[in-house]
C-alpha cells in the first residue's frame, strides 16, 4: 500500500494552527537536543564534576578478594619504555612521595619486561632490570602505597602467543619468585591490553593457565589482574575467569577515541584536534555504565577500571580534560568501580614541570571509603 502521509492535511484552520505550534515545538525541542549534545561540558557548571554521578563505597565481589585501590594513578611511559626516559622523565623516588602527598592510595606501573628479557630458554630477565622494578617497589611500599606490576608492552606474545608461551610463562616465574616475599599490597597484573593474535586466533587459557600455576607456585594468594580482549568494556562479555579466588578482571576506558586519543601520532588513524569534550559524550559513558554492571550481577564479580584518560595536547583545553577525568571517575565510581587514571606524565600528563596539571588530582574521585 501506497503511504500517503505526506499528502494529508488537516481538516480546519484551527486543526492546522495547533498543528503548526505543535510541529514548532517539536522543531524547537529537537533543535535544544542536538544543541545539547555537541555542547561542551562545563566544568565549572558540572556540580558533581562530575555530572550527576555520586560515588557510593567500592562493590564489593560475591567472592573472592576485594581489592582496596583507593585513589589511583598510572606511572606511565617510564618503565614501559625500552629505554626508561625515551619519552620524557625517568620515574624518580620523588615522584611516589609526591602521588602520595596529593591524594593517591595506589599505582599502577606498566614495566617491558619483555624488552629485557632474552630471547632463548630459559628466558632470563636482566638482573639490572629486577633490581629497577624492585627499588620501585620498595619505595611504593615506604610511601604506603600498593602498587601494580603490569605486564606491558609485550608485542611478541601478541603477534605469535603459541610461540611466545614459554617465554611468557617464564618471565612470570622469575617475578613471581623475585616478589614472594613482598608484602600484600603488591598485586600482579597478567597482561596488558591483549590485542592482536592474542585472544583472537588461540585459546589463551592455555597460555594463561600455565604463567598462573607458576605465580601460585610462589605466590598462592597474591592477587593477580586479568584483562579479556582489547580490555575495553566489551572485553568483559567474553571475559570467564578460573577458579581462583585472588582473580581480578580488569578494563580499560578511553571512549569516545574522538576526543582522548586527538592528535595522537600512534593510532592506526589520525584524529584532528580542537574535539570538544560534550553532553552526547557524557550520555555514551552511561550506556556503557549499564553494561560494566551487568557483567557485575552476572558474574558477581567487581573489575578494575585500570585505565582511563585524555590525551594532553596543544588544542585540548585543561577544563576538557578535567570534564573529562572527572565525569569518568565518578561515574564507575557511582557503581562501585575504582578507577587508576592514565597517566602521572609522559604523553596524558595530569604532572608536568613539576607540578600537577591546573585542577588535577582534585577533579579525579575514588569510591567511598
């Protein structure tokens, strides 16, 4: 049948008058939403930074280990490097004072182990580079602060995970026997970001099960962080974890990339500068709420928001920046998801020259205690 409603008319003038206001008010209500939605956040009119969101106390899992994160900040773009320094300044013992002077209960560092490590059995990680990792650790530890060891930048088990299995399970032995003795507030963090051929093409229990069973050889009860696929909040649908009761899934967050990862030079597709931070933004961040907490009731587990943060680039203004920190903390925080933002400095600084980025740390918010 013919659809004829582009033909019809009302039947008086007085039909088509309320007609005509009510096809205005519609116009203008529609005019209001797109306004609305490519509105940039107003930092300063964002009473709860933070949008409407209200932190509440950490969820807490069905079962297994709670972690107790607190306030949390990435030490990024340090030892990750192949060379520490390459990309801006070398973590200094200073620095772990200064994140826990302002605020911070944890840090997650992201160390290259593989970078340092040989390449034929039995795989030997260089001793310079342990004692590096442990000093960092030792510190950490007389700032009272827990720290994460993530496992990051391991290109090689990404692009060939089959082959790559014993260099892995390997490494994960040597620094699990280095930290046994460490005391509780050292977590491990099994592997960052999978990507590649890595969750895709083999079935990664078998890498991973094998470089668990050597951490609990020495470390039965020390939590350890496991991430699915591209550790975005899709991730978590796939994500199953073993019987294990010192488990933690983990995700990360950059949504959208439009605005974080602008002028950014390593993504495999360039973003233009001078994107705005706005309320359609903020209106995604509560879909993906719905999903971090369905995976909560299904699961009954509680995962790490273990990254999250804007790149700090010429053209992206400090408000957007602290919008955007702000809104993100507290919104998982609103669930009960504690959150460790990306990064102390070096590339999506929130501390640079020596001093914390205008409105940082204040505008990142943690769970309730």
């Amino acid at each position: 049948m013919a659809r004829e409603f582009l033909t019809w008319r009302p039947s008086s003038m007085k039909t088509q008058v309320l007609w005509a206001g009510v096809l205005i008010g519609l116009a203008g209500a529609f005019g209001h939403i797109i306004a609305r939605a490519n509105q940039p956040v107003d930092f300063k009119a964002n009473a709860a930074l933070h949008g409407d969101y209200a932190p509440v106390a950490a969820a807490r899992p069905r079962f297994g280990v709670a972690l107790k994160v607190g306030k949390c900040i990435n030490m990024g773009g340090m030892l990750e490097r192949r060379v520490e320094g390459d990309l801006g300044p070398p973590l200094r013992d200073g620095d772990l004072a200064t994140v826990k002077d302002s605020g911070f209960a944890t840090i997650r560092l992201p160390i290259n182990v593989a970078a340092h490590a040989a390449k034929t059995p039995p795989y030997r990680i260089n001793p310079k580079f342990l004692n590096r990792i442990s000093h960092v650790v030792d510190v950490a530890t007389k700032q009272r602060l827990n720290i994460i060891l993530d496992l990051h930048a391991y290109t090689e088990v990404m692009d060939d995970p089959t082959g790559q299995k014993d260099r892995f399970v390997a490494i994960w032995q040597q620094l699990a026997e280095r930290f046994a003795n460490a005391p509780a507030s050292v977590w491990f963090e099994l592997l960052n970001e999978p990507t590649g051929q890595f969750w895709s093409n083999v079935d990664v229990w078998t890498i991973f099960t094998p470089a668990l069973a050597a951490i609990r050889t020495t470390n039965p009860v020390r939590p350890v962080i496991i991430s699915g696929g591209r550790s975005d909040v899709d991730s978590l649908d796939k994500l199953t974890l073993p019987d294990d009761p010192n488990l933690v899934p983990t995700f990360h967050f950059y949504e959208p990339m439009a605005f974080t990862h602008q002028g950014a030079n390593w993504t495999s597709r360039a973003r233009p500068v001078g994107r705005r931070f706005t309320q359609s933004d903020a209106d995604l961040i509560r879909g993906r709420l719905v999903r971090v907490k369905s995976f909560m009731q299904r699961t009954g587990e509680v995962p790490l928001l273990g990254e999250f943060g804007a790149y700090d680039i010429a053209g992206i203004s400090t408000a957007d920046r602290l919008a955007y920190y702000g809104t993100i903390s507290a919104a998982f925080a609103s669930i009960g998801v504690q959150s460790c933002a990306w990064s102390f400095t070096n590339g999506f600084s929130l501390y640079r020259g020596g001093k914390w980025v205008s409105g940082f740390p204040a505008a990142i918010l943690t769970t309730k205690p």
